[in-house]
C-alpha cells in the first residue's frame, strides 16, 4: 500500500507560486488525462493513463511508463525508481521526490514548467481585414427583421385585441393575429373556436376568467352544493389568490394532455387537512385511496324521491339492509334453475340475464317486471281453477281488485287472501289495510337503488375482464336484504393508492370522483335551478357519471 503525499506547484496571479496538499492511499497511483486516474493532469500533452507509480518486486517504489514518456536528465527510460531530490519528467511537469514526512512513506510535488503556447497574437496576426461595409448590411437586415417580428408578434396582435372594429372583422375568419401568442396546443374540446383567442382571452394581458369559461358552460355545478360554504371552504384553501380558478384544474394550450389535470395535489390541497378549510365539516382527511380514505358509504333509499337517502358507511354491518320492498333471493336466479313449465324447464341464469348493461361505461337499465321476470312468474298473477285461469294485470293494486271484481266477484275475498299470502306476496312485500283503507292490503312500495356510491364513479366496461362475482357475493344470498356491493378492501385487491404497487393498479382521486356534481341537481353556478326533467339528461354527460 502506497501512502503519497501529493503536493501540486501552481502560480497565482501576483506570480508567486502555490501548493496544494492531497494525501493519496492506493497500491498502485495512476497518472495521466483520464477522470479515473489518482494523480488527473489536465494538459491534452498528457496520455489518458500516461504512467502508474507502483512498488516493484525489489520493494522499493518506481514510477513505470504505460503509454506516455517519462525522462530523467534527458534520458527516456521505463521504470524510474523514486528517491529523494529525483526530477522526473512527465510529459511538460516535472515530479519532484520530496523528503517524506513521518506519517507518509512518499512524497512527491508537480509543477507545470512547459506551459502550453499563447496563440493570440499569432491568431490576430494570420486574421484578414473584415469585409467593407459589412456592418452597415447586418445592421439594416438586423432593424428590418426587429420591424417584422414586432409587427407579427406584437402590433398585429394588439390592434385586433384593442381595437373593437379590428376584432369583430377578424372573427369571421377561421384565424387571428394573436395566434402566434398561443403557448401550445389547444384542446380537442375547444378546438372549434380556439383560433379565435378573444373567446377566452377577454383582457389582453391578463388571465383568463371564470366568466369566459361559465359563458358556455352554463349547466356545470359547483364543487360544494351550499354556495356560501363553497366561496368560504375554496377562498380558505386559496388564501393568497382569493379563490379557486377553473383554469387552475382545466389547463388548456397542453393537448395532447388532457384539459382537466389529473394529479391528486389539487384534491389533497384541500382534503388532506379538511378541518382547516371548513371547520364545521364531519369529512375526515383523505390523502390516499390505500394509506388514508375512509370506508365507502352506500346511499339507500328511504323514500320516493331521488332526495329521499341514506349513507350508512360498509363498517356498520348492522344497518347494511336494504328494504326495497321486494323478496328477492340471488342465490335462487342464478346458475341452472327450474323454469316455470315443471322439471323439465331447466334454464341457465347469470347476472347478465337480469342486469343488461348499456352505454360506453356500462351503466345498467331499470329492472321491470315485463323485461326481466314475467318471463319466469307470470303463473304468481293466475288465479282459479286449471281449466279457467284469471290472469290478473301487474303493476296496480287497484286494476287488480277491479278485474276481480269483474270476472269473479263471487270469489273476490277467497282469490284476495289467496293472492296476499302467496300470489303478490312471492316477491312483494305486503302491508295490511288499515282503518280508512279502500282496499283490503297493499303491496309495498318499490324503493329500488340503481346508484349505491352516489358520491364516485363507477366504470363497469373498464372491469369487463372480471366475472360480476369476483366483486359482487352473490352466489348465497337468500334475502333481498343482502347488499353485494364490495368494499374498499375488495378494491385494494387489484388498485393501490397514488403509487403503483406490484401488480395492482395505481388509483388517483379522479379515478372514482369528479369535482363538478351536475348529476346532483344542485344550484348551478348561474343560480338556475336544475328541473326534475333535466336529470336524465345530466345523467348522460361524461362528467356526471356515478357510480
């Protein structure tokens, strides 16, 4: 092991010469041009590994040529042995062997002596006169191409900007000065009528508005129904700017990105720590679908109206029931089962026969007794003897006892118990008469729920490669009661939270939710009121899609 004491000669800028200490430890110090080498001398005069210093069998410490020259008193030799007060020349430095001191078993110095030539003044000599009257061309052409690009780039651009006349003639044409501002693409969605930048741009120079995006976009909700807890819950969280711009999540001049950002920052801004943005909020912190979300919360209907819910979180197990009003066993519609012609009618049922999809996403078509079970129960809605069957109508209790009435009034109160206890009753719930009653029972309201996570969204076409079982627990379900829809912990089956994890999928908060909530019917930024009429068709937009 060689322990060097390194010692470099340089001059400063008064002349006076410079040392710099660096202790070395290694077997062997390699010298040359190359990063790699211990001892690194930067003068292109120097091979890449020019000479190594190494100890020899004899034991004793030689510098060894490797593909540059060493001298010593003008002699080229190999291997140099390295004793104090040697000089060795390595290409222009020369390497001194110093006395070593106590703690080092070698010490050497280098000093550049041949300095690499200053060309300047030859340079200057061998350089031809400049051309005649070469400047005053480049400075005509320089202040012709400054006039150009100020009339393309900024006086074009600001004349159809300010002046009124200039800017209604250059929206009938399919483009405008000001284009050549444009810091991108724009979007597909705004394509149409993104050559005119005025349409968004309404104030040169400055941002773009929230007004110029509600222009058309008149029918978008808000973020938080209560429109005094959204402007204080979103100046909150912007305190700097005073509120939340729609151009801060809709990023436009980024196609082919997409216009809306799809990170979670925006969300975790305010979610990550709700208590300081709202105070009053039962919402607990969300940061990450895996490490910090909450248990999901199904909506069940309580009533006839689509306001008429209740979200019950999946951790509360006793109150999971649903009360649809219908008696309805899975684990009896699915597989091989009996048909309505004996047994000999045996058919092949799976939750596609029941449950058809429709739509890019998927989403399902109502249940109806004419569609999916009077294929199967049309025997429940006869009644009387085999050769002279009463087929009743479905759907109203009261056209029922009028048929009754009709065609068998004699037996209208034996047929009327017959149906409430096993005709209507087979699947319908049944509530008795009670004092004031025109008609002798009832059946129970239908309170079916076609969206239980009435907060996300949900995408069946992407899940297609799954089997509706995977997800959905059906198969021993004996009860209507029963809710098959999975968990959270079902879903970290196959995603992760914002990073990807080893095969599963990784889930922002946009995978689920969208910020704006028009499919709610909630006041809209306009303060129109959404009509009952328009809930359908706020169900087809993109962004409203639930769950």
């Amino acid at each position: 092991m060689i322990n060097c004491l390194l010692i470099k000669i340089t001059t400063n800028s008064r002349g006076l010469p410079a040392r710099s200490y660096r202790t070395l430890n290694a077997t062997e110090l390699m010298i040359g041009r190359s990063a790699e080498c211990n001892i690194h001398l930067s003068d292109p005069r120097i091979a890449m590994h020019h000479a190594v210093i190494k100890e020899l069998d004899d034991g004793h410490v030689y510098v060894v040529s490797l593909n540059g020259e060493i001298e010593v008193d003008g002699a080229m030799l190999q291997n140099i042995k390295l004793t104090p007060g040697k000089q060795i020349m390595i290409g222009p430095y020369q390497l001194n062997v110093e006395p070593a001191p106590p703690d080092v078993n070698l010490s050497v110095s280098l000093t550049l002596v041949q300095p690499l030539p200053d060309d300047y003044q030859d340079l200057k000599a061998r350089t031809h006169e400049p051309l005649p009257n070469a400047f005053k061309f480049k400075w005509r052409l320089s202040m012709w191409l400054i006039a150009i690009i100020s009339l393309v780039f900024l006086v074009l651009p600001l004349a159809q900007n300010l002046i009124p006349q200039l800017q209604t003639s250059m929206s009938e044409l399919p483009f405008g000065f000001d284009r050549v501002w444009s810091t991108g693409r724009i979007s597909t969605a705004h394509r149409h009528f993104g050559s005119q930048c005025f349409n968004c741009h309404q104030a040169p120079l400055k941002k773009v508005s929230d007004k110029a995006c509600v222009n058309c976009h008149q029918d978008t909700a808000p973020h938080i129904a209560d429109p005094e807890l959204q402007k204080r819950s979103l100046k909150a969280a912007h305190r700097f700017i005073g509120s939340m711009r729609c151009a801060e999540c809709h990023q436009e001049h980024k196609a082919p990105h997409p216009l809306a950002r799809q990170d979670n920052n925006m969300c975790i801004k305010c979610h990550g720590a709700i208590k300081t943005i709202d105070p009053e909020t039962k919402l607990p912190n969300i940061r990450d679908f895996e490490k910090q979300h909450p248990d999901f919360k199904l909506s069940f209907k309580t009533g006839p109206s689509d306001k008429d819910i209740e979200r019950i979180p999946q951790s509360d197990q006793s109150k999971l029931i649903e009360k649809s009003g219908l008696k309805f066993p899975h684990s009896q519609h699915i597989g091989k089962v009996q048909g309505p012609n004996g047994i000999w009618d045996v058919r092949e049922l799976s939750c596609t026969s029941c449950h058809q999809a429709e739509g890019k996403e998927m989403r399902f078509k109502a249940l109806s007794f004419r569609k999916n079970c009077s294929t199967c129960h049309t025997s429940e809605l006869q009644i009387g003897p085999k050769d002279n069957k009463l087929t009743l109508p479905h759907g109203d209790e009261q056209n029922m006892f009028n048929a009754l009435k009709l065609y068998a009034p004699k037996e209208f109160d034996r047929y009327s118990d017959q149906l409430k206890n096993n005709g209507c009753a087979y699947c319908h719930e049944i509530q008795p008469a009670k004092a004031g009653d025109k008609l002798p029972w009832q059946v129970m309201p239908l309170w079916l729920n076609n969206d239980w996570l009435t907060k996300a969204q949900f995408n069946h076409a992407a899940h297609h490669t799954q089997q509706c079982t995977s997800c959905h627990k059906v198969e021993t379900s004996e009860s209507s009661a029963d809710v098959a829809i999975p968990n959270r912990q079902s879903c970290l089956l196959c995603h992760s939270g914002n990073t990807q994890k080893h095969k599963r999928i990784a889930s922002s908060c946009m995978s689920c939710h969208t910020f704006h909530n028009a499919h709610q019917g909630y006041d809209l930024i306009t303060g129109a009121k959404v009509d009952t009429k328009d809930i359908d068709i706020l169900n087809t937009l993109p962004a409203a899609t639930e769950k």
